[in-house]
C-alpha cells in the first residue's frame, strides 16, 4: 500500500559511522556499498480491542547476505509533528503492541478517538568482512502512516448507582450521581459520590451504570453497559468491575460506626474503592476567648481524621466532637497530644490567632501563629510582604481588617508567604461569602476600581468569607 523500497545500493556513512576494522582497508565499505535489501511497510492500522500477540510487524525486509544484520529505531509522531516518541523495534521489523499503546496514548492523550502515527524508521546495516572487520551504514525510511483504533472505553460525564437501596430500579436518582472533577473524563477519570450511611442498614449492594443507560424517548432503559463487579478483596471495599455487566454486584457491609460513605471508581482503568468514614464533619475548638460558650468549627481536611481551622486564642481551650455538647471532649495529655481522658485543658499558646490543626487518629494537635495577613494583588504587583497591605485583627468583630484602594485581582497571604492564602473557592472570582485555603481564585472588586473596607472573617472551610465595603 506504501509502496516503497529502501537500502538498495546503500552509500557510506563514514561521516557518522567509523569503520570498526582497519581504518585503511576499503572491503567493507565496498561491502556497505554494494548491499542490496528491501524494506516495507508490513501494517496500515492497529486495533487496539481486537489485536493479539504481544507484538506486530511493523516492516517487512527482504533476505540480508550473511555478512549482514541490520537494527532498526523507531520514531512514531504526531500527525502534525508537533510531537513524538521513540520506540523499541526489533531486528526483525516488529514493535510491542503494549509500547505502541503507550507511545499513542502519550500523543494523543487518553480518549477512545482513532488517530494517526507517523512512522519513521531509521535502519542500521552492518556489513562485516572476512577479516572481521565491521562497517555500519545509515539509512531513513519513507515515513507512513498507521491508524490506532485505541482500546479505551468510552467515558461518559455522568454515572448513576443502582442497588438495593432503591430496589434495583433502572432510573436517574441524582441522589446517587457519581462525577468527576469537572474536566476532561478521560484526563480525569475517577468518578465519585459521597454518601450519608443508611441508618438502617448494615450492607449495601449495587451496580453503576451511565447516563445514556436511562430510559428517555422511545429509548428503552439498558443494563448492557452497567459497571458490574469481578473482582473484589474480601471485605468488598476495593477491586475491579466490567463495562458491560459481566460480573456480580458491588457488596460490602457497613462498619459500625460508620457516618458516610465515599465510593471511587476509575472508568479508564476499570478499578473502584469504597472508603467508610467514621469521622465527622468538623469537631470543634472552645475556651477562653470566648468564656467557654462559643464552639468553634475546625473542618475535615480529609477521611483520615485530620481537621484544620483559624482562630483566636487567648487562654487555655479544649476540643469536643460535638457542638452541642461536651460528651467525649478531647483534653490535653501532655505536649501536643489530646485523649478524650485527658488530664486538663490544653495550655494558653499566648494570646494571638492561630492555625489550628488537629490529627485524631494520631491524637495530636498542633498551632501556628498567623502573625499577619496581607491583601495582596494587582493593587501592590502582588507583594506579599507589603507592610502597608498588612490587615489588622479586630478582636471585638473577630476579622481581619484594611481600608485599601482595589483593583480586580487580589487575594489573602498569611505571613508574607504564599504557603496558605485564601481566594475564591470554586474558581469563582465573586465568591466572596465562600473563601477557600485550596487553589482559590484571584477575587474582583465588586464595585469595580476605588478604595475599600476589607473585613475578612476566616475560621474553616465553608465558612471563610469576606465584606468589601466601597468608600
């Protein structure tokens, strides 16, 4: 189909291959010289889904003289050759179907489209004399093109659980919608739903099917591409599944104890995880900023235990699961550690306001000093350490505080260092009521340029927020 022969007639390479016999003898570049082979294309495309074997012909060479070998390097590239990879290929002319894969994908990226590498080989002839002398030749191959059908299922946006909590009834339930992060699902395979624990309940079992799978029209609701389990750890909570409802249902029981439950499931790569956790939401701090009457919120980090939150400290405090009670409070147990019998409230840090950082599993907890916090942005090239962008604490409002002149584009540092700053949560420029420690965006004046009251009140996730008043 390619039509091409190669390595006819092949010329000396000297100027980059030195003869490996005496410099002064012509028998084997006259041997390179009078080689005579051909070399083709052996495939046009490569179906990752259907192929077998672990390798495919990728040329075609004709008989070598048995003074000759030949080795070849493979360089598959963008159709716009804006990009390429090099690949293993044998003296034989065939290629791993799983580099190929992995070469495409790296290309292309993780998607189920087809797409087209650009072939180039280069051979490598060694002609070797009787005298034991060896000359090696270059040459470069006409570059083809190959056509990879990828092996990658098709990920949709949405999926949807299904089990004995709604008895297996085949219908949307946004209640039990698993998503991804938001981007590309193939960049970002890992769907996932967080969901409270049944009361009642001490084992779930379910499927997960897409969201073309409902019924809607005069389009009947399908099983065929369910996500059915078929293979899993003892304890259910971890394993593989299908694409196409060959296997069993997703089972496992609910640990005592447990409030919520996280299920993950990679579409591309065909594995799930379940997590239950048995932590909660926030625990709270309490004290004697406040006479021992205001808990505040320190917010879950992740489902390990760990909370996290800011506030003002002046005097000894304590820690409690619970807002409305002091039923299991945790107590100091001696530096940097809590029990829930401890032997006191944790020591006065010194008045001031602190990051707060608390580990139940480890029992630890741990404090930072916010010794400033600085509006920083487009109004001051973005200095972090300007002193004359410095906030004030406010003990009677409890927030941070500065008249400054804005521009759209600002956010807030904590110690003149970018480590923890807050901006805009969910990539919002506006969200004023909703500040967040994690990748927050640059925020907008929202009256636009002039000079502006700034109230910040932070304490934990969620309840981060700032008051911009014009003047």
């Amino acid at each position: 189909m390619f039509g091409f022969a190669l390595l006819a007639g092949l010329a000396s390479c000297k100027g980059d291959y030195d003869d490996w016999g005496s410099p002064q003898a012509n028998s084997q570049k006259e041997l390179a010289e009078k080689v005579a082979m051909t070399a083709q294309p052996a495939v046009s495309s490569i179906d990752m889904q259907t192929v077998t074997g672990d390798s495919v012909q990728f040329v075609t060479i004709g008989s070598l003289a048995e003074n000759q070998t030949v080795a070849y390097a493979l360089e598959l590239q963008k159709e716009d050759a804006t990009d390429s990879r090099i690949v293993d290929m044998d003296a034989q002319g065939r290629v791993a179907v799983a580099d190929i894969d992995h070469a495409s994908n790296e290309l292309y990226g993780m998607n189920p489209n087809e797409r087209t590498l650009v072939a180039k080989v280069t051979a490598y002839v060694t002609c070797t004399a009787s005298d034991g002398g060896a000359y090696t030749t270059k040459r470069e191959l006409d570059a083809f093109n190959i056509l990879i059908k990828p092996a990658l299922p098709v990920i949709e946006t949405a999926y949807y659980m299904v089990g004995s909590f709604d008895n297996w009834s085949l219908t949307r339930n946004e209640d039990y919608k698993l998503v991804n992060g938001g981007g590309d699902v193939y960049e970002d395979p890992v769907f996932t739903i967080t969901l409270m624990a049944p009361a009642d309940a001490t084992e779930m079992a379910f499927k997960v099917v897409p969201e073309s799978a409902f019924a809607g029209g005069t389009k009947v609701a399908s099983w065929d591409n369910a996500r059915a389990c078929t293979s899993s750890e003892a304890d259910g909570l971890s394993g593989t599944f299908s694409f196409n409802n060959v296997g069993t249902d997703f089972k496992f029981n609910i640990a005592e104890g447990t409030k919520k439950i996280r299920i993950s499931m990679n579409m591309l790569l065909g594995t799930y995880s379940i997590t239950l956790i048995s932590y909660p939401d926030f625990i709270y701090e309490i004290g004697d900023e406040s006479v021992w009457k205001v808990p505040h919120p320190l917010a879950a980090v992740n489902d390990n235990g760990l909370y996290e939150g800011f506030y003002y400290l002046n005097g000894a405090f304590k820690f409690r699961p619970n807002i409305d009670n002091w039923l299991g409070d945790f107590e100091w147990n001696g530096e940097g550690k809590i029990s829930e019998n401890g032997q006191s409230n944790c020591p006065d840090p010194g008045a001031g306001f602190y990051k707060i950082n608390v580990d139940l599993a480890a029992m630890t907890y741990s404090l930072m000093e916010v010794k400033s916090i600085t509006c920083v942005g487009n109004h001051n090239n973005w200095d972090k350490a300007d002193a004359n962008c410095h906030m004030t604490y406010n003990t009677e409002l409890g927030c941070w505080e500065a008249t400054l002149a804005l521009v759209n584009g600002f956010k807030f540092a904590i110690n003149d260092e970018w480590t923890y700053s807050w901006g805009g949560a969910n990539g919002q420029a506006t969200a004023y009521d909703n500040l967040t420690l994690n990748n927050g965006k640059d925020l907008d004046a929202p009256e636009g340029d002039g000079t502006y009251l700034i109230q910040l009140y932070v304490s934990c996730e969620g309840f981060n927020k700032v008051v911009l008043t014009k003047k």
